[in-house]
C-alpha cells in the first residue's frame, strides 16, 4: 500500500510539471505574440503617414534628392515621402507624427527605421524622373527585428502597390 501511494504521489507530480511547463510555454507564447502585434502596428502606423504625405515636395518639387531638406529638422516638418529617408527612432524613442513622444512602458526597448528610395520601372528611360519610391518601414524590439514592411508608392495622386 505504500509502494503504491508513493507511485501515485510521483505520477500526480510528474503531472503537475508538465502542466506547468504547457502553461509556461503558452504564457511565452502569448507575450511574443503580443510584441509582433504590437511591431507590425507599429510598423504600420508609420507606413501609414508616409503614405499620407506628397510624393513630391510641396516646396521644390524638381529635387528627387531623398531624405530632408534644409529646415525640416523634426518628424513634424516632413513634408513629402522621400523626407523619411533615414529616419531613425531609438529604443524608447518612439515618435507620434506631429514629433511627441509616444511614451508607453510596452514600447520602451523598440526601435523603428524607414528609408525611402527611388526606383524606375525596367522599360522606363534612365534620363526620366523616377516614377515610384520603394518605403521600408523596420521595427526591431532591443536587437531582435521584428516587423518590416514595404510599400512601391507612385508619382500618381493615390497610387501604391
């Protein structure tokens, strides 16, 4: 009768552990699953207001010169799609579009980056003014990356594929 009480006293804990361990698992599952969700938001917000700016600059639309112009020195001054070139937002620096801070304790260690360059179709004449600029957006939690998007936005009023 002890034997037996011992044995099963050993199989409910062998149980018991390997309970622990699925709901562990499931509990890390769920907190990854989280910060995915919460980069490609992340990462879409921002591709988001790119799309919502000019394809040409407002104020000189001959310069295809990617990234800003004298003068717009805060997120909020970017005035057309190739101005978000290079940008970078450190860890804990998240930024709203109108340049404040997104401060959430949940964001604290992403990081998000854009670039934007311009491309020209293959039939398209190299002496032409490209036609498209190709958008990454990249969102990485501390070094692990986490989302990237990317987005062809044309010349065309509206058009992005």
């Amino acid at each position: 009768m002890l034997v037996e009480a011992l044995i099963a006293v050993m199989i409910l804990g062998f149980s018991a552990a390997a309970i622990a361990m699925l709901l562990t698992a499931s509990m890390q599952q769920n907190y990854l699953s989280e910060k995915y969700m919460l980069a490609g938001n992340l990462a879409q917000d921002l591709l988001d207001e790119i799309m919502g700016k000019p394809f040409y600059d407002p104020d000189s639309p001959g310069n295809l010169t990617p990234g800003p112009e004298a003068g717009e020195t805060s997120r909020a001054l970017l005035d057309n799609v190739d101005d978000y070139e290079g940008l970078v937002e450190a860890a804990g620096g998240l930024q709203l579009p109108d340049g404040s801070a997104l401060d959430s304790p949940r964001l604290v260690n992403f990081s998000r980056t854009a670039t934007a360059e311009y491309v020209q179709m293959p039939e398209q004449d190299p002496q032409d003014d490209p036609t498209f600029i190709l958008v990454t957006v990249e969102v990485q939690d501390g070094s692990m990356p986490m989302a990237e998007l990317k987005c062809l936005i044309g010349s065309v009023v509206g058009e992005a594929y």
